[in-house]
C-alpha cells in the first residue's frame, strides 16, 4: 500500500476529493492490454480487463467490477443523482456506475485511469 504523499497530484484530487479527470486524457482509455486493474492507492484487484469496452465515453469503462471489491454509494453532487463507486479496501474514489452499459449487465462502470493501475493477470 502507498501512502498518500505518493501519489501525484492527479491521482490524489481524483482517488481522494473525488475530481474526476478530462475525458480522453487517461492513459487506459484506449487500453486493450490484457490484466487486471487494481487500486493505484492501495492495490486491490477491481476490474478484469476482458469485461473493459469501448463505451465512447472519454474513460476507461467496464460492464462488471470484480465482486466484492468495488463499493457504491449515492452521489447527489453537481445535481444529479449518480452512484459512486469507490475501493471496498482504502475508499479510493474511482468513478461512477451507470446502468446504460452493455450485456451481460447492463452497466457501465465509468472509471478514472489515474486510480488504475494494470498489471499482469498472475
Ligand atoms: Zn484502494
């Protein structure tokens, strides 16, 4: 686990105060590399890299979490109603779900790269 002060600015305004980050900026958005993608604060597992899709969006996006490792809470900022999703382990904020995703769900859960990592499947 890493502690805050090593995270960089980004990662740290996203993971901890919840900014979220331009879209088409993050470096997974065009990832098709295989692995799996854990928590940049404190490494958990999060998402399978075969459930990422190409949703258009701007950020990395995925129709699934890996269970139990990804946590939701209601989001009613910037007027809306939206469910966050964040690290089940360390509270990280990663993003958002949506449930205009693809099958086999139905949901999109819209990630910001700087809370990624990806890392070989081992
Ligand atoms: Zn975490």
């Amino acid at each position: 686990m890493i502690n805050d002060d090593q995270l960089t600015t980004e990662q740290f305004n996203i993971c901890r105060l919840k900014a979220t980050e331009p879209a088409f900026t993050g470096k997974y958005v065009d990832c098709k590399e295989d692995g799996i993608y854990h928590c940049i604060c404190c490494d958990t597992p999060l998402f399978d890299s075969q459930t990422k899709y190409d949703s258009g969006s701007g950020w990395p996006s995925f129709w699934q979490a890996l269970e139990n490792y990804v946590a939701e809470n209601i989001d009613n900022s910037h007027g809306m109603r939206r469910v966050e999703i964040v690290c089940r382990q360390c509270s990280a904020h990663l993003g958002h779900v949506f449930t205009d995703g693809i099958e086999p769900t139905g949901l999109r859960y819209c990630v910001n790269s700087a809370s990624l990592f990806l890392r070989d499947r081992s």
